[in-house]
C-alpha cells in the first residue's frame, strides 16, 4: 500500500524531473568561450586561449617563450603575447564560466524537494519504528516560470560572450597602441641622442676656439647651452622610455627575465595605400558589440519585465504530497495505517500588488532602450571620427615626409656652409637646429599618430578600449641603448 501511494506521487513529480532534466551546452568547462574567441579573432587576427589547468599553462608558457625567442618583437607578436599571456583576460574568461554555471543551475532550479522521516525509533513492542512518513514538495510557480527564466539565462551567456570578445579586442588594441608608443619613442630618443652628440662636439670646440681667443664669449654660451637644453631633453626622454616599455611589459603580462626583450629602432613606414571603408558607419552599426551586449540588456529587462508580471500577486506556490504510515501494537499483532494528504501552499503579499516592482521594470527598460539609442548614435560618430583621424593623419605624415623634412634638410646644409664661410652667426646656426630637431620630432610623432589611428580602428567596427585621439596623445619616448637595443 505505501508503495503504491510512493509511486503515485512519484508520478505526480515526473513533469518536475523532465523540465529539470539538464542540458550539457553549460556544464563544459570552456562553455562559450568558441564562440567569443571566434568573435575576437574576427577583429583582432589572433589566437586567444582560456587556461584552466596545469596542462592549458605549460602549453602557454611554450608558446609565449617561443614567440619571444625573436631578436625583435613586433606589433604582431606583442599583441599575441598579450593575449596568450595577459591574466587579467583570463579573469575576465572567468566571467563567462560564472554565467555558463548561472545557466546551469537554473536549469536545476525546478527539482522537487523529497524527504523522509522516522519516529518513534525503539517503541516497545514495535520493531525499528513507529511512524514512517514521506513527502514531496514542488514549486509550481518555479515550472511555470521555467522557460522564462531559461531564456533570460541564456540571454545573460549571450552577454558574457560578447563581453569576453570585448575584453580580449580591448587588450589586443591597448596592446598595439603601446607598442607604438614605445617604438615611436625609440625613435625620438635615437634622433635627440644623435643631436645631442652633434652638439657636443660643438661646444667642445667652441670652448677650444674660446681658449685661443677666436670665439666671443656670448656665442661660446650660446654653444654651450644648446648643449646643455639636449642633454635635459634626452634625459628625460630616457625616462619616459622607460615607461612606455614598462606599459607594454604590464600589458604583454611578462616579468623577470622576460622583459629583457628588444623592439625596432622605428616606426614602420607610412603604407603605400589606405584601407578604404566605403560605409564605415553601417559597418559599425552591424559588428560592434558593445552595442550588442546593449540590445541583450533591453531584451533582459523585457524578459525580467514578464517575470514580474507573472508573479505580480503571488511569489510562490509549492505543490505537497505526503504519505505516513502509523504501526501501533494490538492484541493479534502489529497493525498498520496509511494516510496520504496533498496540499497546495502559497504566499500572497497583502501590502504588496506588485505595482511598484512593475514600475521599476517599466523605468528600467526605458532607461536601457534611451542608453541603446544613445550608443547607436555614439557608434555612428566614434566610426567616423576613427575613419577621419586615420585618412587626415595619413596626409599629415605624408606631408611631413614629403615636403616639410626636405626643406628642413635644404635649409641645415646651407645653414652650415654660410657658417663655415663665416656669413651667419653662431646664434643664426643653432637656431636653425634646434627648428630641424623639432620639425623632425613632430614628423615622427604625426607618423605616430597614423599608426595609433590605424591601431584605433579595430574598436571603433568591434568595440573595445578606443584609446586617446590621434593627435592628442602625449609624446612618447623610448630609451636608446648604446648598441641600438631597446
């Protein structure tokens, strides 16, 4: 008899068990991360891998020490270092397994509740027990909300997915702009260093011509002051060097003896051509994900919304079947009863209609749906002004390379031969340096900023870290080793 009302409940219960039963697609332990990593290569053209365990880090740390065993690191290899090696990418990796095991348990969030208990244990006169009762408990308001809640966890591992495929565009961006930086500095410091030297010997000689009487003593301080301006320009150059490389170094995630690597002497040379993007704001509009991750949001607020709505009056409703077999002794033997009850429980909130948390709801989605609106239009202009800086620093380095350089070297060669025939003064040629230095400064750092613009565009079609506009970043500046290794 007791098993027979056991297994009538035990039917009851079998709806719960089929929508409890689980789904393998969050369980794994890399759920999600094919898809996000898909994403990110998509922008980036990089590898990226979620390490887990031992093996996964071995493997890694191979790679990475393969990839830094080349003589020169450059952009390509320093953005894959990055994301081979960064930890805090794998920390955010770690954010889309929270939401994968989020979605894993709600999709156990529907298991009945079983229990069973004895009484009466050593009664005299009855054997092991005196009372046996068994019951199942099940949220009803839990199953009836279940595909509800299953789609807003699966929209919340939407967003993980892109936010993962963000963090990685992020750090592959940051990651190449500071490889620029560093290498742009280099090539400033080099120049200064090679002025510095040229200065130099000019004031040692300077100083010589003082010593016979052939050099008044005003031009001899003007000689020696230029001097003196370099050497401060080039030291503090020098520590800017330091860290430009050492903010690679954080976002390369190295340390110890790894940081002794080497990047180029200079930039590379403007490209012969420009990528052209006939409809960048469309472009934008269709792959950045940020923007994504903000239709997902409304369209969790508006799931969230109807979850509210469902349990406005009632926030829950158990379903209760119980079976209790009672054995009490008499004079032919011990005789046995069975009860069986079923109970339906719930909670109603009598202050509460649910009305202000329905209007919590209605403000959010209409706070979510301005942000969306407002982030389209940012897209479409953050595109475009990613575009423009690209093609109008492209001009500007161009101009400097083909006109303004070639000037500055027509004007050094014959600002030295009047000197040396004695037409100009000494005032007239430092003046004239010190316009080539700093012409030639600003050509390198408007080539600087075409390749910070180039480096911006990524983000602006994915989304991602933008990073400061082309042509109001600071100059950065790198230190130049005796033997040319940076």
């Amino acid at each position: 008899m007791l098993g027979r009302k056991i297994k009538i409940l035990s039917t009851l219960a079998l709806p719960l068990f089929a929508a409890g039963c689980v789904s393998t697609s969050y369980s794994a332990k890399d759920a999600g991360f094919l898809s996000a990593s898909l994403k990110a290569g998509e922008a980036t053209g990089k590898q990226t891998v979620w390490v887990q365990n031992q093996q996964h880090a071995q493997v890694v740390r191979d790679r990475v020490k393969t990839l830094m065993a080349k003589k020169t690191i450059d952009v390509e290899t320093a953005v894959q270092v990055a994301l081979l090696n960064n930890k805090g990418l794998q920390a955010a990796y770690s954010d889309l397994g929270d939401s994968a095991a989020d979605a894993w348990q709600t999709q156990l969030s529907v298991f009945p509740t079983f229990s069973v208990g004895l009484s009466g244990i050593g009664t005299p006169g009855l054997e092991a027990y005196r009372v046996l009762e068994g019951a199942i408990a099940a949220n009803i308001l839990a199953l009836a909300t279940y595909d509800k809640n299953i789609k807003l966890a699966e929209t919340r591992f939407r967003q993980a997915q892109l936010n993962a495929a963000l963090a990685t565009i992020s750090l592959a961006a940051d990651t190449r702009r500071a490889w620029v930086n560093a290498v742009a500095a280099w090539e400033n410091v080099a120049y200064l260093n090679r002025a510095r030297a040229a200065a130099e010997a000019a004031s040692d000689l300077t100083q010589k011509l003082g010593e016979a009487g052939s050099m008044p003593k005003g031009n001899q301080a003007r000689e020696h002051v230029f001097y003196a301006e370099l050497t401060a320009d080039a030291a503090k150059a020098k520590l800017s060097a330091r860290l430009a490389k050492e903010e690679l170094i954080r976002l390369m995630g190295l340390s110890g003896t790894d940081i002794e690597f080497q990047i180029p002497n200079r930039l590379p040379s403007l490209p012969k051509a420009l990528i052209k993007r006939n409809d960048i704001e469309a472009e934008a509009i269709h792959k950045r994900m940020d923007l994504q991750v903000a239709r997902l949001e409304l369209q969790a607020l508006a799931q969230s919304y109807k979850l509210d709505d469902a349990t406005r009056f009632v926030t829950d409703i158990e379903l209760v079947g119980t079976v209790e077999k009672e054995r009490e002794r008499e004079d032919h033997g011990i005789v046995s009863e069975v009860s069986r009850t079923a109970s339906l429980e719930f909670t109603i909130p009598i202050f509460d209609s649910g009305q202000a948390r329905l209007r919590k709801g209605e403000l959010a989605y209409m706070r979510a749906a301005n942000q969306l609106a407002e982030l389209a239009v940012n897209v479409r202009s953050e595109a475009r002004s990613a575009y423009q800086a690209y093609r109008a620093n492209y001009d500007i380095a161009r101009h400097y390379r083909n006109n303004v350089l070639p000037l500055r070297n027509a004007i050094d060669e014959q600002s030295l031969l009047t000197y040396n025939g004695m037409l100009t003064s000494t005032f007239e040629l430092i003046s004239d340096s010190r316009d080539s230095i700093n012409s030639t400064l600003l050509a390198v750092n408007a080539k600087r900023d075409f390749w910070l613009a180039e480096a911006n565009l990524a983000p602006a079609l994915y989304g991602g870290s933008a990073g400061a506009p082309s042509g109001e970043t600071e100059v950065a500046s790198a230190e130049a080793a005796e033997g040319g290794g940076h």
